[in-house]
C-alpha cells in the first residue's frame, strides 16, 4: 500500500471506529487530538480528548485481520463537596461505599489470547502489562473466559514500583492490581455484587467495600470517611449498585493536604493547578463536618505546612545544585523489557532517566528519574530575579 493508501484506509477504519464523518477522522489523524502508536505487533490510534460520546483515552486497536476494537477511555467521575445534598439527590435508592485507591488507572484487556494494560491516557504501556501478565496472567484470562474476551477490566495500580503514582499501601507495598469496574463488549457496567463474585473466585483483588447504604443516610457515609482520615487514606467511591446513575467521588482531609504538599515539591509541575480545586474541598468540608475552631486552625495550619514547607525545600534544593525530579525503581523481568519501557516513555516525550540498574538473578531493577519543568522556572528566576507570573 502506498503511504496516501494506508492513510485513508487508517481514517475511514477510525470514522467507522468512532462512528464520525470520514474527514472529521482525517482531520483528527492530522492533528494533535489523536496519537498512532505501536506496541509490538500492535497498531493502535488514541484519543487524547473527547471525540463524540468517546472520551479521552479511547484506544482504537487495529487488529491484524484488518479489523478494529475500540476500548473506550475510563469516564471521569464526578466529584462531591458537600455529601449531605449530592447523595440524596444523586442516588436513585442504596449507595454503595467503595474505597477510593490512591494509584494509576488502569484498563485491561485481551487481544488474540494476549492481556494488555492500558493507561488512563490510553496508551498500552509495555511495563504495566509485562508486571500485570506476571502477577495475574492466568487469574485474567479466566475472568475474560467468564466475561468474555471484549470486555474491559478497570482497576488502580497500587505500590511503590510503578512509574506513575506512588504511595504505600501496606496491602500493596509493591505492585497490585485493585478491580472496580468490569465491562462487557457492550461497554455496560458488571452489577457491583456480580462483579465482586467474579472478582473473588478468579483469585483476583478488588477495591475494599466498604459498606452499602440508604442514600439518604449520609451520615454514614460522613462517618466511614472519618476512619478513612484517621487511616490516611485516600477516600470514597460511590455507586449505584447496578450502575443505573453514575458514580460520584469523595476524599478525606488529610488527601486534599497531602496532595498539596506532594504537589509543591514541583510547585511548577503539579503544584500550581493542585492548590484552588483542594482548598475548595478543605472548604466545604469545614462546613459540613462542622469543623470547630481547633480543627479549623490545625487544618489551616497543615496546609499553609502543606504549601510552603515542600516549595521552600525546593528551591533550597536547587540552590544546592541537587537534581530537582521524581525518583523511583522499577522491576522488569530482563533487560529487553526495561529497554522497551524506556523506548516508550521516549515515544511519549516522557523525560525520563535512569539513574543505576541492578540486574539479579531473576529480575533487573531500575532507579530512575523523571523530570521536571519546575527547574527550568527556577533557573530563570534565579538569573533575572523576576516573577514569571504577576
Ligand atoms: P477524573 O477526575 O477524570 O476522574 P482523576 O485521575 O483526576 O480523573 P481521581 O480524582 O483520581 O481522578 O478519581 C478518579 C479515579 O479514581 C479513577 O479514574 C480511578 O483510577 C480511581 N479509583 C480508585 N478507586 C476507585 C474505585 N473504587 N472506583 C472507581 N475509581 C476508583
Ligand atoms: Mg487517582
């Protein structure tokens, strides 16, 4: 096929996929909404913002026959301030109170046999889907037995050693997979009962439930939150039980701060955005928990902590000449896979390092750094003396 060819058989596969008008699809293969990547012998185009009713992180795989598969982006959740009017008006009768896990969204799949892990921006990434065929290969592909092989598997990735999001979790200091959503071929949700059910019995982990009540019991919800807090743990997760309203989302104090302070260690990065949307939390939370004014001012004084404590230590950072950057290991099977992983994170601009390897006997790890804008701020700042914002 010559390149013109191959072009438009790629838009009019794309238009079919997405069900859009043949140039609307060759105007998205043009530009920027949309990414062709390759992952082994695997053509895939992702979507990186919404198109029609398919969000962002929609993944259309071309198969090898010539065909396609569309593996729709995770849906964003919507999220609660205030429980006490959201919950009443949102549910339609029971809600059930899932733990929110504090890691990476991720979506797998099987294609001719094989399992893929698919991030939420929907590129399949070579590290998560070597580690997932390692620890679940097998307990995967019953469930996709069971389901059938066009469903999607939707779960966080908890641990330490993953290049995405990390935090511990004793239950998962490492690597794990935490089910809490399983679609069938028709994209519709698995019932939380059947989908637990199905969870258990292929020896697979799913998210905690945490209890399922009326919804105009709220304060339950109030109260399981508060022993979320005191755990330091991230929140909540409601739904419908038969997924007939869409879920909602709920998070602890003491996330929103950490958050924060996670987040101004690159107050360049992350920080800037972090800050309104969890002080806004902060907020209605002080109202609804009825916060009385020692909480209140250990609240406020753990965010102004939050704020400045880690920002103030990056700069001292930078002036010390200390490398400003996101540090963390990652375990492969062998050299080839770290080579792949680091090939895709380049495919992706991901500016990402590696600081030492130690290869073992049975596996290779990997310290590694990813990189930041926040140095080249401070750079600037530190030559003319001048603000880059007002
Ligand atoms: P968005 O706001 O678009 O949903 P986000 O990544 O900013 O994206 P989060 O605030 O982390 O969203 O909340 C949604 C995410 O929470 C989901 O994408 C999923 O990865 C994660 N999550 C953790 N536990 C659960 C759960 N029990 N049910 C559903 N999602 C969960
Ligand atoms: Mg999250």
């Amino acid at each position: 096929m010559s390149v013109q060819d191959e072009k438009s058989s790629l838009a009019a596969t794309l238009a079919e996929a997405l069900g859009i008008p043949l140039e609307r699809a060759e105007r998205l293969l043009e530009s920027k909404s949309t990414r062709l990547m390759r992952y082994r012998n695997i053509e895939y185009i992702v979507l990186r913002r919404d198109v029609g009713d398919h969000y962002e992180g929609t993944s259309v795989i071309l198969l090898p026959d010539g065909g396609y598969r569309v593996v729709e982006g995770y849906p964003h959740i919507g999220r609660v301030l205030l429980l006490s009017r959201a919950v009443p008006r949102h549910f339609v009768d029971y809600v059930v109170v899932e733990e929110k896990m504090d890691g990476h969204n991720v979506r797998v799949i099987m294609i001719d046999g094989e399992i893929y892990a698919l991030t939420r921006g929907g590129y399949i990434c070579p590290y998560t889907t070597h580690r997932m065929r390692r620890t679940y290969g097998e307990e995967l592909r019953g469930l996709f037995d069971e389901v059938g092989h066009e469903a999607v598997i939707a779960g966080e990735v908890v641990g330490m050693e993953n290049p995405y999001t990390r935090y511990y979790y004793p239950e998962a200091p490492y690597w794990d997979y935490f089910i809490f959503d399983i679609f069938t071929a028709d994209n519709k949700p698995v019932p939380v009962k059947e989908r637990r059910r199905l969870v258990e019995e292929h020896g697979l982990r799913g998210v905690p439930q945490l209890g399922v009540v009326h919804k105009d019991d709220w304060q339950t919800i109030l109260e399981i939150a508060r022993g979320l807090e005191t755990a330091g743990r991230e929140g909540v997760v409601l739904k419908d039980p038969d997924y007939r309203v869409e879920p909602l989302k709920y998070t602890t104090a003491y996330i929103n701060a950490r958050d924060i302070m996670e987040g101004m260690k690159f107050p360049f990065d992350e920080g800037h955005s972090f800050i309104f949307p969890r002080v806004l939390r902060q907020m209605f939370k002080a109202f609804e928990e009825e916060w009385d004014e020692a909480r209140l001012r250990e609240e406020a004084h753990r965010l102004g902590e939050a704020i400045l404590l880690p920002a103030v230590e990056s700069i001292m950072r930078y002036a010390r000449g200390e490398v400003l950057a996101e540090e963390f290991i990652l375990e492969f099977a062998s050299l080839n896979e770290l080579e792949e992983f680091i090939s895709y994170a380049a495919s992706l601009g991901i500016p990402i390092t590696i600081v030492s390897i130690d290869v073992g006997d049975s596996s290779v790890k990997a310290r590694m750094l990813k990189h930041k804008k926040t140095p080249e701020h401070y750079r600037r700042i530190f030559r003319t003396g001048l603000s880059p914002l007002d």
